[in-house]
C-alpha cells in the first residue's frame, strides 16, 4: 500500500532558543515549592519559569472523589500527579530549577525524589484552609530542608496579621513569611529571592559558628 499520498506526521518541536541555559551560568540550584491540594504550585511555577514549564495535570475525575479534599476550591478541574517543573535566572551566574510537589497525600510518595539534591524550598500557602499545610510543612522539618513560607492572594483571602500566621502554623521566628500573588512575575520572583537571602542568612551563621 502507498502511504505517500496520506498526511504525514509533523515533526517534533525544537527546543526554542529561549530556554537554552544562558552562556554565563556558574551556578544552579535546586528549589521544591511546596503546599497543600489547590493552593498554587503550578500557577507559581508557570508564571515565573523563563522557560516554557513542564507540567504533569490531569484533569480530576470521579476517582478522587472522597480522597481528594476539594472544600473551598471547588473551581478547580486539574491537578498535578506528578510535578511540575520551571527554571529562572536570579542573575547572570545563578540559575533556579524549580520543582513544583503535587498536593494531594496520595502522592507524597514522589516527594523523595523530588527532595534529593533541593537546596530549600517555598511553601504556598492559601489562609482560607491554613490545616492543608500542617502536614506539609511537618514534613519538612522532619527532612530538614530549610523553607520560606509565602501566602498566596486569593480574591477572597481573609487577612491575617503575620504574627497570627506565625503562630497558627506554629513557625520559628526565623521562618520568613512573605504575601504573594502567584500569577505575577515579580511576585513571585521575590518569593524566591527571600529564599535565597534566607538560605544565605542560614549558611552565615553556620559558618560562623
């Protein structure tokens, strides 16, 4: 049989000039953002990556119905199985690779992976289901891993005083906790950026003890 005359398949896409590694990068780490089911990961990611980021959505069907806990996020039609993942210059020698943990419990299991190697991570918060990040933000300081808490604007986040929040999830007060809007560049930009100061502010006083 001649295939000649059928439509043949079009040919894979390039990688796009613009998500090559700049030529001056000295430096690259890795960073998880973190949070509860709904709370923002992928938008956050999405919205700062200066590359075209990689998602894992699929959309929720019947099957989660009963394990995943959609109360007060009853817009939402996806959800990340597996992570997503993005990349921004902070400056011309350091790069971030940012990996996004999806949010439900079923999937923790994949949070080890994705863990190896980070150097600190960003927990998204949403303050109208503040308990959706207890057990996230346990976890991390059973492995360890230093972290920045950033609460998202939602249209009808209640407001709290930072010092209310602080105690609600029970942070030291070293733990830094900044607002944010996941959908704006620099907003997100500068969630990343505290990140960064505090990881630096921790590796100081390391070494000078």
């Amino acid at each position: 049989m001649d295939f000649r005359g059928s439509e043949q398949p079009a040919p894979a896409a390039g990688p796009r000039s613009e998500d090559a590694l700049p030529a001056t990068a000295a430096a690259a780490v890795k960073v998880v953002i973190v949070g509860g089911f709904g709370v923002g990961k992928t938008t956050l990611v999405g919205s700062v990556s200066e590359i075209r980021p990689l998602t894992t959505e699929e959309t929720m069907t019947q099957a989660g119905v009963g394990v995943d806990d959609t109360a007060g996020i009853g817009g939402k039609t996806s959800t990340t199985v597996a992570m997503d993942f993005g990349r921004i210059s902070i400056n011309e020698e350091l790069v971030l690779y940012l990996f996004g943990t999806p949010g439900q419990e079923r999937f923790w299991f994949l949070w080890r992976g994705l863990f190896e190697g980070a150097l600190g991570a960003v927990v998204l918060v949403d303050t109208r289901r503040l308990e959706v990040s207890f057990d996230v933000i346990g976890r991390l300081e059973e492995r360890g891993v230093p972290f920045v808490v950033a609460v998202n604007s939602f249209p009808d986040t209640p407001g709290y005083p930072v010092d209310e929040l602080r105690a609600a999830l029970d942070l030291p007060e070293a733990v830094p906790i900044v607002m944010c809007d996941a959908r704006e560049r620099a907003s997100s930009r500068d969630v990343l950026m505290t990140l960064m100061r505090y990881l630096q502010t921790l590796a100081t006083t390391r070494e000078a003890s």
